[in-house]
C-alpha cells in the first residue's frame, strides 16, 4: 500500500468511526448567539463586539505572515551573502 493509499484509508476510516460514534452518542444541540464581554478600564465601559473579534483576529493573521515573510527574507539574504563571500 502506498503512502497516499493509506492516507486515504486513514480518512475514511476516522469519517466512518467518527460519523458513527456522533449517531451512537447522545446528540448535542448548539444554539448560536451573541456573545458580549464587558470589561470596565478606568470607569468605562469597553465591549468586544463581533466587528472587534473580526478585526484582531485579521489584523493579528497579516502581522503574523508579514513577520514569517520577512523572517524568511532575513534568511534568504543572510545565506546569499555567505555564498558570496564563499566565492571571493
């Protein structure tokens, strides 16, 4: 068996396993809503509203690629100046 073969065996079997054991156990109702946490700084009142939660978690997703990018550059650079020395 190859390696993607078991791959795909490997997923079927836990989407089997798993669709069986959500019909054998007792089922779970999640209701969907909205959910405000308050936070009181200094006498006033700060709640994180859903566009506050999109906008950090957004925000956090691009300062978090920017970084690896950069870092990724910071090692290309690095490497091609030890290659260049190498060569004088």
């Amino acid at each position: 068996m190859t390696n993607l073969n078991k791959a795909v065996f490997f997923a079927l079997a836990m989407m089997v396993i798993g669709t069986t054991l959500s019909q054998v156990l007792k089922p779970v109702t999640v209701e969907a809503g909205t959910f405000y946490r308050v936070y009181i700084i200094k006498g006033q009142v700060l709640q994180f509203t859903p566009l506050f939660w999109t906008i950090a978690i957004v925000g956090g997703c691009i300062v978090i690629t920017l970084a690896y990018v950069s870092w990724r550059k910071y090692r290309a650079e690095k490497k091609l100046k030890k290659r260049d020395k190498t060569f004088d």
